[in-house]
DNA sequence: GTGTTTGCAAAGTGTTTGCAATTTA
DNA sequence: TAAATTGCAAACACTTTGCAAACAC
C-alpha cells in the first residue's frame, strides 16, 4: 500500500549519494536543487532557510555544502578570499563575477576552447576554473 | 657629489609608485622582484625576512603586499578560500595549481584563446583568471 | 538499539585595524 | 616638524571541530 511521500526525488538524491535524509539535509537540498541553477554562499543558505523558519545551524549548512560536494552534488567555486560559493550546476561552465556586488553568474564559452591548456607534465588535471572579473 | 645609494633600482621603483621608500618596503620589494617571478603569501614572505634576520611584523607585510598591488608592481591571485598568493608577473599569463602541495605555477596558453570570452552586457572585463587544478 | 547526524559554543585560520611610537623627507 | 609608516595586539570574518543530545533506520 502507497503512503504520500513528499520530495521523494530529494530522498533518493541523497540516498543515492550515501547521506541519510535527514530534516536539515531535505531542507538544504530542497532549497539548492528545486529552483534551478543556484549560486550560494552558506549565509545565503542560512538565511534563507530562517525566513522560512527551518531551524538548521550554520554549523550543519557548512558541513552539508561539504557533504555535497564530495558527493557530486555541488562544485565550489573560489572567487574571493572570504566569499565561497557553492554552484548547483556541476557541469563544466565557467564565470562572471561582479566583484562590486559579489555576484556569481554563469558565462557560455565553447568548451572546446580549453583544448588550448597544456596538461603539465606529470599531473593529471582535476579541474579548469575561469573567472572573468567585471568592474560594476 | 655623489653618496653610493645601495638599492637604487627599487628605491626609484617605490618613489614611482607614490610609496616611500622605508627600510621595510625595500627589504619587501628587493625579496618580491631580485630574484625573477615569484608566487608569494605573506607568510612564505614573513618566514623568509626573518630568516634573514630582518624584522617586518606580519601586519607590515599584507598592508605592504595591498600596497604594492595597488600600485600595479603586484597582482593578487585567489586559488583557495585560506591561500593568497601574489605574483610578481603582473602580465597577462595563467596558472597551474597543485592543490596538494599549494604550488603555484605559470601556464603557457596563447592570450587570443581569450578571444572567445563573451563581454558581459554592460559591464567591463577587469581581468581574467584561468586556474588549473591539478591532482597531486 | 546502534550508528549517524545535529547544534552549540569554542577554537582555528588568515587577514585587517586602531593607535601609540617611530621613521622619512 | 609634519606627515607617513610601522608594530603590536586586538578585532574580524569565515570556517571547522568536539562533544553531548537528538535522530534515522
């Protein structure tokens, strides 16, 4: 017999990354993955959840981000020494950020323009990050 | 008549740039730009000065390192949320990053591969940051 | 029940700042 | 001498950690 489950695609994301769905964990991955490509920060995440009135502390939302993004989740973005962003699009993209207003946004770029990067010798590249800086 | 003035090079070069030219700012500049392209922290900076028995607080050295960069001698280089390097090539040119061992290293890659970067509507390209990271 | 997860507060890290003392020109 | 610069220690922002209580299965 059926029981209505709701954010049952939520659940099984997390299950299948091998973290339980737990209260705070739904609420995060609701807020990340159920409106679209997200660039967050998590105080951004932080307040959002306490406007909705979802108790999860500052502490749990910087492990979850972690969490995540072990988990394939989420890729973290440098762009700024005090600011770390969390970016719900895993896929190879790269970035504007609007140092002004701290505003991450997504750049189309033809991905095979990074053919042109040399594999240094011996290492193994994990990852390309470009970030084009705009004055604002 | 003339006083022998050790230091000369870097003494004009501070002048230039509006700073004046104290003892620990030349002892800064002669560590950062003798000795080719360097890629610096203010700890690997601070380490290295008092290892040479020259005394020049930590503080001395990221107001000194903000200085220079200002003053275009220096551009800053975000790879990590806990890690900033400097760079004394101030030209356009990219970067490897070993995560690992915290190395920094410049890349080789033709500038026109830029070409392909899109303006953003309205605003201005500032710089562009293209960092490899390698596993290690 | 058992192992996982959470929240709190404390600790940590790298950086910046306020201000008196020192140095430069 | 006047203005700029320095060093210290305290403040800071952001992030991580230790551990007891709460939770998931």
């Amino acid at each position: 017999m059926n029981v209505i489950r709701p954010f049952t695609s939520t659940v099984e994301r997390l299950r299948s990354a091998g973290l339980r769905p737990t209260r705070q964990r739904l609420a995060l991955a609701k807020a990340l993955f159920e409106n679209g490509d997200r660039h967050v920060t998590a105080e951004i995440l932080h307040g959002e959840t306490q406007a909705k009135g979802i108790r999860v502390s500052l502490a749990t939302i910087y492990n979850t981000l972690h969490q995540f993004t072990e988990a394939g989740l989420l890729r973290e973005i440098v762009v700024d020494a005090q600011r770390c962003y969390f970016d719900t699009n895993t896929s190879e993209h790269h970035h504007y950020y609007h140092e002004k207003s701290g505003m991450l946004e997504d750049m189309d770029i033809a991905s095979d323009m990074l053919a042109a990067i040399p594999t240094p010798k011996g290492k193994k590249i994990k990852q390309v990050d470009i970030i084009v800086r705009t004055e604002d």
